[in-house]
C-alpha cells in the first residue's frame, strides 16, 4: 500500500519534509480534492484509491480500517465509498458548512446538500447524517470525474464534489462511522476544533 500527501501548497511540503511522510505536489489548477487525487492516480496505478480529506483530522483509523472492509467485498457497480456519522446537535443539521447526507435502504447515496435534510413538514431536527471526508474511488470512477474537466451543475451549486459522481450516473455507496469531532471548513471550526482538543488533552 502507497500512502502519500498531496498538496499544491509548499508549506505543506515544508512539513512532510520535517516529519519525513511521503508527498506529491499536484497542479494549483485542481478544481476539488477529488480532482487532486485523480492527478496523483494517473502515475500510481492501482484499482482503489482512498482519500482522507485534510478538513477531516479527528477522523478515527478504525473508520480508514472500516473503508478497507467495504472495499474487500464491494459489488462491482459500486464505484464510490464515501462515509457519514450521526449528527448529534441541531446547530451542525442547520449549518451550511456541514453537508447533510440522503441515502437509499441499502445504503446508497441519494442526494448531499449543504441545506437541512431530512426534515419535517415543519421543518423540524429529527434525525440526519453528515459526510465525512473519507473516500475510496474506483480508478475508472476517478478518471471519468476528472476528464469532467468542470463541476457539474448541483456540484456547483451546492459546493459537494461527491455530486459531480452521482450526476455522471457512478454509484456510491455510503458506509457509517463513527463520530470522532469537526470538520474544519472555517475560522468558527478551527475554534471548535481547538476547544475540542483542549477537552481531549487538558494542560
């Protein structure tokens, strides 16, 4: 198994170097991470390609060990894994910076919007999950929403990139984890974030 970083941005490279890990450095030209990892994919042959997204850093191993589970065994119409946990409190179901996801009974995904869903006549916090940044794609799945070349138009809209799969018609399967903390997406996360670790790890 290759494991590596890729990034476009020197001081990332800067600190892989200082703590010896693997890097490749991508074009800036890359519309999402998953654009990012098609690029890197082109000169690392390989079947699956699993992504943990940089946003995601509380992100549990066993969910990584869990994916790998999945792939093992996955029918092979599915193209794309990508992973959920429970949310637990209804500021983070009406945040728009946390993607809310939308599956079928078996577990397919349906639909991920950045709006509060699923939700009541009245617009109520029953139950929902959001996305964790965790993927694995299959390398022709990859290919083909990087040959994209542009985000398609709900990708666009909703700023998801995990659409732009269901739009070109890829099936993807969503696999439950467990909640290990906050995606950080902006300053108010970072916060929380710090907040968190200060809990975890008092001084």
């Amino acid at each position: 198994m290759y494991v590596c970083i890729a990034t476009d941005d020197a001081r990332i490279a800067e600190e892989c170097k200082r703590h010896d890990m693997k890097y490749v450095m991508t074009s800036i030209d890359c519309l999402t991470g998953t654009d990012r990892v098609a690029e890197v994919a082109r000169s690392i042959p390989s079947d699956w390609y699993i992504n943990v997204q940089g946003d995601e850093p509380f992100l549990d191993p066993e969910g990584v060990r869990q994916m790998l589970r999945e792939l093992d065994h996955a029918e092979s119409d599915v193209s794309v894994f990508n992973a959920c946990a429970p949310i637990a409190v209804e500021e983070d179901f009406r945040s728009v910076t946390v993607p809310k996801v939308v599956t079928s009974l078996n577990g397919d995904l349906l639909y991920v919007s950045r709006g509060a869903i699923p939700t009541t006549k009245s617009l109520e916090f029953r139950t929902a999950k959001r996305q964790v940044g965790l993927y694995a794609f299959r390398a022709h799945a990859l290919q083909a929403f990087a040959a994209k070349g542009k985000k398609t138009p709900m990708e666009s809209l909703e700023d998801i990139e995990v659409l732009r799969f269901l739009e070109l018609g890829f099936r993807v399967r969503m696999i439950d984890v467990a909640e290990n903390g906050i995606a950080i997406d902006t300053p108010g996360d970072l916060e929380r974030a710090r907040q968190f670790l200060s809990h975890r790890h008092p001084t």
